[in-house]
C-alpha cells in the first residue's frame, strides 16, 4: 500500500511511526514498572494485616497448640471460629476486596476465613492447591494463585503461627485479582494524558523535521524526476543534501531529548511532572500539576506562573522542610537521584497531604548537573490506610480500647516515670456461662457495655486496655494501695448496684479485680500485670464479686499453680505422663482377670508427680478432657497388645466428671476402639457416684448408648457418696467397686463388715459383679472371698506397676495365701 504515497511522505510517516514506536516502548516499560510497583505495595499491605491478626492471637494464644485432631468436634471448631472470626470480619469489612483466614497445622484445616464465610468452607486444603505445600514454610511467604476458600486468583501473604519454636498453624491475607486489576486500571487512567502528549510530540516532531526543510527536499526531488543534473547540479545538491543532513541530525537530537526527558519522568514515576534548576527552582510543571496543587491553596497555585522561578520548598510543611533540603540539594551537589521522598503539604484550609518524590538530575554538556527532573504523587490515600492498619494493629476491634501491645508498652512509659501507679486486673464473672447459653454476638454486646461504663468510672489519667477475652486491665498513675483499693471497690459496687439492659434483657453483671501497686509490688510492666492478675485469681476464689490486692504469700501459691500448670501442659505435649496398671485379681484361682489404668507424671526436675497433686487442678483448667482422651487411647492401645499376645483382661479407665459431661465423650470412647481395634467388650469404664446423682434422666441416656457400644461400666468408690439403691436399678451398670475407705477396717471393725456384706449381697441380688480395692491383708482378702466377692485389688498382690511387669503378672497369676477368716473383732 506504500507504493501510492511519495517519497517524502513515505519519510514523514516513518520518522512519526519511529518516534511513537520508541515512545510507546517506553510507556509499556513503565507499564509493567507500575504493576510491579503496585503488586508489591499489596504485599506490604497484606503482610501488615497478618501481623496485625497475628498480634490479636496474644489472648487465645492457646487456641493452635493445645486442640488437635483426635479432640475436635463441631462444638470444638464452632469455638474457636467464634474466637478468631469476629477478627477476619473487621478486617475485610476495613479493607474491601481483602480476604483472610487462619489455619491450624494440628487439625490439618482452616478454622476461620473470610470474606463469605460458610461452615463448608472449613474443610481441608485441596490437595492440589499451593497452599498445601506453603503451609509447611516456617517464614512469611508471598505468591499469587488460586484461592480455595475465594473461588479466585488472589496475591497473598501467608504468615507462619509460632508458638514454643514450633509453627502450630498460618494466616493467611489476600486481595482477590479482580480487585488488584481494578486498582492497576485506575492508575492507567491517569496516564491517558501521557499517551495523548506521546502521539501529539510525534507530531510536532515530525513537523519539526520536515516542516523546515520542504522546500529544499522538493526543488532536490524534482531534479532527481527529471534527470536535470549537470556536473554543477550535482556538486550544489550535494552540499545542500549535507546541509540537510546536518540540520535533520539536530533536529533529531531535538527530539531524542524530548523523548529523553518523558523517558526520565516515566522512569521517576507519574502523576505531577516537573523541573527545576540548580538552584532547586522551579523551571518547569506539568499541568496535571496545577489541579492538584489547586486543592492545596487556590489562591497560591492558579496558574504555571506561580511557580516558574520559585523556591521547590515553599509549599513543604515546616516540620518536613529540613529534611526535604537535605534530600534535594544533596542530589543536585552529587549528581545523584533520590527515590521516595515523603513530605506534607498544608493548605490554607488546614488539610493535610502527603506526597511521594522521586527525581534524577539534569546533565548539561559540560557535564555538571543543571537541575532536576522528577515527579510526585499524591500519597495521602495510602497513608491514611497505613494509618488504620496502625490502629487496628494497637487497638481492640470489638471495643476500640487499646489492645494488650499498646497496653504493655504504655505501662512499661508510665512505669518509667518513677511515680505511684496502679494496675487493676478485671475479668467479667462466668462470662462464659453467659456466652454459651445467650450467644456469642450478645456475648460481644456485653463486652462493649462494660467497656464504655468502666471508661465512664475511671479517673481522668487512666488507662483502660481489653487484654482478651472478658478481661480488663486499667493503670491509673498517683494512686496508692488504698486509693487503688477505693477504685476497685467503687467499680465492682457499680455493677452490682446497675444492672444492664441489652435486647430486651436485664442482666446483673458481677466483677472480679485484682490490683497491684508499683513499687510495692513490682517495677517491670510484666511482674506488675502478672501479679494483677494472681490478685484476681484470688478474688475468684473467694467468691468472685469481689477485689483482692496482692499478697506475698497468696502470690506464691498463685505462681506455683500458674507454673504447674504451664509443666502440665508441658508434660503432655511432650509425652511426659504414663500410665501404670494394678491387677485386679480372681479370689478363687490367683488369675488376673482385669487391670486398672492409672495415670503418673514423669517430671523432668520433680520425679514422679503422684495424681493427687495434678488430677484437681486438671479438672479446674479443663485440661482434664484431654489427659482423659488420651489415657482412653494409651489403656485401649495396651489391652489390644495383650489381646494379640493370648493375654485377654479387661481394662479399666476412669472417667471423670468433666470427661463424662463433654458432648463428643461417645466419639472419643468410639474413636479409641475403633483407632486401636479393641473389642468394646475389653473396655471397662469407671464413673463416681457425683456423676450418677447429677441429671439423672440424661446420666441414665449416656450410659445406655454407653452399653450400645458394648463397653462395661463400673461404679467407682462405691459407698462414699449418695448411695440410692433406685439409680442403681436404672442404670445399667456391670459392676460396682467397694472403696477403700470400707476395706481397711473390715475385720476390726463390725460396721464396715456389715456395709461390705450388704454391698456385695446388694450387688449379687442386681446381676452385678463386685470389686475390692484397698486390699492388703490376707485376712481381708479371706472374708472377702466368703462373702463371693468377685474381683479383689490392692497391695495385697500389687502396686500400680509399668506394663512389662503386669504383662508377667498375667502370665502367671498369683499363689494365694492360705489364712482362714473367723470374724472381725467387735470395735
């Protein structure tokens, strides 16, 4: 098609289509520049708000390392969503277009997710997905992939859940592709002037070109047509073709600058372009730059000549100014550029702006810097993000109170000033009763109550913080002990004077506090809160509604509890406990027909722990569920062993009261035959007369689908509680246990020999089978034996002993001794 165009236009459209072409080429570089450049602020972003949820973990911080698998149910998981959940919803309520979520190592699934949360959402990752292989690293990671729970491609931040220098589980945050697109075409939309100025210099560049020189090339051309060249001709042409030669290079290099200079402004960024000299002058702005600085001060920058020739650092900020200099000049005097210069700019208005700087300096042919060439853009947006990234980073999002870390560091401030200061440790009591039984939403309502009346009763200078959960923490500076003791009284009186109305509920909320004094009680921000908080312990256990200073003695049986049960734990994270087995044994043959499971600590400093001195306080911090769970699996696991060797005897596991109650009790008990592979006919269960004679309609249901399973179930310590013949009936119980306690004095005492005679005939008479325990003498073990008591367990045969001895001991059973029993003696 080039053919029907002259020569010369042939030449103008080349040198147009030239000049575009290295233009375009450009602005595509600066393009991709921009997408990377906006990718990796979305990194930084989603990064600072997966340290931010991460940092909310600090009051659940137990929530990923003491659950696992073989624990979890849907009550389970339905909890720990409820915790964590609430902390997603702000944030992609904060941020559209955000997405987060938590995922816990140990249950091998997301707990928490969000935006669109749905219960079938928390399911395992897909096998093919990215994040099966991300949620292995131990550092933070970033990549851009298909997110399962989003339906979308996404770009993401993973951030590894360290507790004890182990990784427990992950959050994730991430900004769908939909969204980033959309961020990325708003900042193309502002370079559409930019292309626009590209196709119009082309243009004039081209004029420039050819414009100046037509005449010439036209009178050359036709000479060359017509072949009208003499010897003259040609030397006159050829001196005229190198004065246009020369002019064309100078034009040319006219707009090789050009294009220099928007290539140095593409390369220093976009939004507002200009120029300025060595004496750091204005020389030259975009026009761009005219709309935005007319939202700075109108009356000072309504047209380009209010800036030409004036100083760049008038309109900077007083308090950037210094900096701003430093910067600036020192590039002009080395000749180097600056990046990502922030300063603020104040209008006439009082409204604030931040802006972003990047400039390269200006060469002239002697080679010493004549200025600089740069562009700025308006960051005000983005600060203001990073601004609530901040806060939520430092402040509570159910009450807005500060959080924990900006209440630790505030206290250590104050505790430096070397002044009186008070700390009150507040918890809100049986908040979780509440919780549970009205819903976790009016839970949160009732947290946010409490926040504004305690805010409301607090003196002028204190500090209130939610340090997680239902607790409140507040430091009041010039207070004394008894000052402090004033407060807390007049906070708890309050409560109890003023009940709260919420949703057409009238509540009487009662308070627990527990106040600590610096010096007196500590000078490190730590010792002092932790001392609080053993005061409030104390005060739950007289009775809660009340408030407790800090006793030194109280104190230290506070912090020996608190460190036995960080060592319990402990000991059951890392396989410290075990189990021993006491033989219960056939009073007619030796042989053992059952062994009991009994539970022991092997401490690493303190030895053997003996039961009585961890088993209350695991049923007070609930570890008990699950010590108990294990043990099923541990006893389960020894009696398969036995069966597979040709040694059948029937296991006992006891039960306690909280184990009994939870309401996955029935899948755990099926869990741990169906994991070991025990016939449920080998399990015997063990449950104390407290359970039995509490809920008896529900007691009588669990214990029935208890039987379905084809376990045994026992009645431990028999005779110590409510003993009712008519729950008896009901149940279906196997088998009681005759405690101890009646053992011990059978044959001296006639009261105990009756009670045991009229327990085992009781038991024969409803099909039940009968075991002693306690037995130590061969005397006891002879009138037990007369009156056909089935099973008999004591020292008589055998400590609680290590598997390996038992396993003898069912081998061989015992030789029993040969006493005659003629009547107890009448004490």
């Amino acid at each position: 098609m080039t053919r029907y165009f002259s020569t010369k236009h042939r030449l103008y459209l080349l040198t147009f289509l030239l000049i575009v072409m290295a233009a375009a080429a450009t602005f595509a570089m600066q393009l991709w520049q921009m997408r990377v450049a906006l990718e990796e602020e979305q990194y930084y972003l989603t990064g600072a708000l997966a340290k931010m949820l991460e940092d909310e973990l600090d009051g659940n911080k137990n929530i990923f390392s003491t659950i696992t698998a073989d624990d979890l149910t849907e009550k389970t998981l339905a909890d720990i969503n409820a915790q964590l959940q609430p902390d997603i919803t702000h944030i992609t309520k904060a941020f559209p277009g955000y997405g987060a979520g938590y995922y816990s190592k140990k249950l091998n699934r997301i707990v928490a997710f969000g935006p669109n949360f749905n219960e079938a959402g928390l399911i395992d990752i897909s096998p093919n997905s990215k994040s099966r292989v991300v949620y292995r690293t131990a550092k933070p990671y970033r990549f851009s992939d298909y997110s399962q729970t989003r339906q979308t491609q996404v770009i993401a931040t993973i951030r590894p859940i360290i507790r004890d220098n182990e990784v427990v589980g992950h959050i994730w945050v991430n900004i769908s592709a939909k969204s980033f697109q959309q961020m990325l075409l708003a900042a193309l939309d502002k370079q559409l002037p930019l292309i626009f100025a590209i196709l119009i210099m082309g243009m004039l560049g081209t004029q420039l070109v050819f414009g100046r020189f037509q005449r010439n090339l036209k009178l050359f051309l036709t000479k060359i047509r017509t072949r009208d060249l003499s010897k003259e001709d040609v030397h006159l042409f050829s001196g005229e073709l190198l004065d246009i030669y020369s002019e064309l290079v100078v034009a040319y290099q006219q707009v090789s600058d050009n294009e220099q200079r928007f290539r140095d402004v593409i390369v220093a960024f976009d939004e507002t372009v200009w120029e300025s000299d060595s004496q750091a002058c204005y020389s030259y702005l975009s026009k761009e730059n005219h709309k935005q600085d007319a939202d700075v001060d109108q009356n000072r920058h309504p047209a380009e000549r209010n800036y030409i020739g004036r100083s760049c650092f008038e309109f900077v900020a007083d308090a950037d100014m210094e900096r701003v200099k430093s910067v600036f000049l020192g590039a002009i005097e080395k000749g180097i550029p600056f990046h990502d210069l922030e300063f603020r700019r104040r209008s006439s208005k009082g409204v604030e702006h931040w802006y972003k700087s990047s400039a390269v300096p200006i060469f002239g042919v002697d080679g010493t810097v004549s200025g600089m060439r740069g562009a700025t853009r308006d960051i005000t947006q983005y600060k203001q993000q990073e601004e609530q990234i901040r806060h939520l980073a430092y402040h509570d999002t159910l009450t807005g109170l500060p959080n924990r870390l900006d209440f630790m560091q505030s206290l250590a401030i104050l505790l430096g000033k070397h002044q009186p200061l008070a700390v009150l440790f507040i918890d809100i009591d049986r908040f979780k009763t509440l919780n549970d039984s009205l819903g976790h939403s009016f839970g949160d309502e009732v947290i946010r109550t409490v926040s504004r009346q305690l805010q409301t009763l607090l003196p002028p200078n204190a500090l209130v913080s939610r340090f997680g959960g239902d607790e409140f923490i507040v430091a009041a500076s010039g207070l004394n002990l008894y000052g402090a003791e004033q407060l807390a009284g007049q906070i708890i009186t309050h409560f109890s004077q003023h009940p709260i109305a919420l949703k057409d509920r009238t509540l009487n909320l009662t308070l627990s506090i527990g106040v600590a004094i610096s010096p007196m009680h500590g000078e490190r921000s730590e010792i002092l809160v932790q001392h609080a908080d053993m005061a409030l312990f104390q005060a739950k256990q007289a009775g809660r509604n009340c408030f407790r200073s800090c006793e030194p003695d109280h104190t230290e049986q506070a912090k020996q509890k608190l460190e036995m049960e960080q060592d319990l734990r402990t000991a059951l994270k890392e396989e410290q406990l075990f189990l021993v087995y006491q033989p219960q044994v056939n009073p007619d043959n030796g042989m053992v027909i059952g062994v009991e499971a009994l539970i022991r600590w092997r401490h690493p400093e303190k030895g053997i722990v003996p039961p009585f001195r961890f088993i209350p306080l695991a049923e007070e911090t609930q570890l008990i569920i699950p010590i108990g769970n294990w043990v099923l699996r541990q006893a389960c696991m020894q009696a398969k062993e036995w069966l597979d060797a040709g040694k059948p005897v029937k296991m006992a596991v006891n039960v306690s009261n909280i184990q009994f109650s939870q309401d996955d009790f029935i899948i755990q008990v099926q869990q741990a035959l169906k994991n070991t592979g025990l016939p449920a006919r080998w399990l015997e269960l063990e449950i104390t007369e407290s359970v039995a004679v509490k809920q008896l309609e529900w007691v009588k249901n669990r214990l029935h689908e208890l039987k379905a399973l084809g376990v045994s179930l026992a009645l431990d310590d028999f005779g110590t509680g409510f003993s009712s013949l008519s729950y008896l009936k009901e149940f279906p119980i196997d088998k009681l246990k005759i405690d101890r306690s009646f053992i011990m004095d059978i044959c001296h005492h006639r009261d105990e020999s009756v009670m045991v005679k009229s327990i085992i005939q009781m038991a024969h008479g409803l099909g039940m089978r009968v075991v002693a325990e306690g037995v130590e003498e061969a005397t006891q073990l002879a009138f037990l034996a007369q009156l056909r008591c089935h099973l008999i367990q004591g020292y008589l045969f055998s400590p609680p002993v290590e598997a390996s001895r038992c396993t003898q001991m069912i081998t061989e059973g015992f030789k029993l001794p040969k006493v005659e029993f003629f009547g107890c003696e009448d004490k």
